[in-house]
C-alpha cells in the first residue's frame, strides 16, 4: 500500500503564512511521503530476498520511522491549522486542561515552553490514553520522545523550514502566528473519548 500526500492548499491565505512558506513546507512534506513509499519497497524486496538478517534491512527499518513520522506530523500540523484560533473555553479539551493546568494560560505557557526549546523538532500536546492525562511535550528531530500509547492532540512544527522564511530567527512571533490559526475543533475530535 503506497501513502499519498495530502493536499493542504486550503491553508494558502492564512495570516501570518506566507505563500512561499507554505508551499516549501508541503514540498518537504511531499518528500517524506515519498521517502516512506520508497522505504516500504525496498524493504519488501529485502524480505522477499531474504535479506531481513542484513545491515542495509536494519538500516531502512530504522530510517522507516524518520520518513513515516515526519510524514504523519506534517499531516496532523496542517490539519490542526486553518482555524481563527477562538478557543471554547467550555469543551472537554479546556476544561481538561484547566483541571490537569490550573488554567488554560497555564497550558499556553507550558505549551509555548515547549515550543520555545532550542533545537529542532517538535510540540506536541498528547492525551496519555491509558490515564487520559494531557502532556506537552518535545519531539526531537521526528522519531525521538513519542511518549508510547499517547495520542497527539495538538502539533507545532518547530523545524525552521516551519518559520525562517517569514521570522526569520522570531520563533516567538512564529508561534503567536500559529496559534491565531490552530483550528481547535480539529484538536478537540483528537480527544480520547470515554
């Protein structure tokens, strides 16, 4: 089963994204989407040679989750994005992070904290979906610091490409930018339910 990318092009327009922006960032999330094709081909044709026992299997197998994360992230970013940022301060999802939080300007500072890191990478507000706990966390790079068994809620490309072109080194105003956009309907029917 090949993957397909998605088309983002209803974002075109949104304040604080530029045109050029946006279309350089779903050209690099077309070639994650490419790479994670061409990644579970060749590892087909290993196993069908027989080859799962081969430095060059276990090498593909480790890239897989690089190519294939960064191809779903992209996917949840953009889905959360679109919105005019208006939060239902009465939904499950602010009501569980001002019970979890204090309050959701707790939450937003956390977030924002996260989202500040040095690095790259990353945030992610996960719902734990064992205790259905909230958690804002770091993903570094793509394949590393996925707390296991927790569902993405919220995602924030914090990778240059998501920011440079209009910030340039203003990740704080890329931030700000993103959060006049996040669609929380979106974000809320990623809630575990129950």
């Amino acid at each position: 089963m090949s993957y397909s990318a998605k088309d983002y092009s209803r974002l075109k327009g949104m304040a604080g994204f530029s045109e050029a922006l946006l279309n350089n960032h779903f050209t690099l999330y077309q070639g994650y989407v490419t790479n994670t094709n061409k990644l579970c081909d060749a590892l087909t044709a290993l196993l069908k040679e027989d080859k799962a026992a081969t430095p060059e299997f276990a090498e593909l197998k480790r890239r897989l989750g690089w190519e294939f994360n960064g191809m779903r992230l992209h996917e949840l970013y953009f889905e959360n994005l679109g919105g005019n940022g208006s939060v239902d301060t009465g939904g499950k999802l602010a009501q569980k992070k001002i019970a979890e939080f204090g309050s959701i300007d707790a939450w937003l500072k956390d977030f924002k904290g996260v989202g500040a890191m040095r690095g790259i990478g990353w945030a992610v507000l996960y719902q734990d979906n064992v205790t259905g706990k909230l958690g804002n966390c770091w993903i570094d790079e793509h394949d590393k610091g996925h707390p296991a068994g927790c569902i993405p809620l919220l995602v924030m490309d914090v990778f240059e490409h998501a920011f440079m072109l209009d910030y340039q080194l203003k990740r704080a105003d890329y931030i700000e930018a993103f959060f006049r956009n996040v669609d929380w309907q979106v974000v809320e029917s990623r809630l575990m339910r129950g």
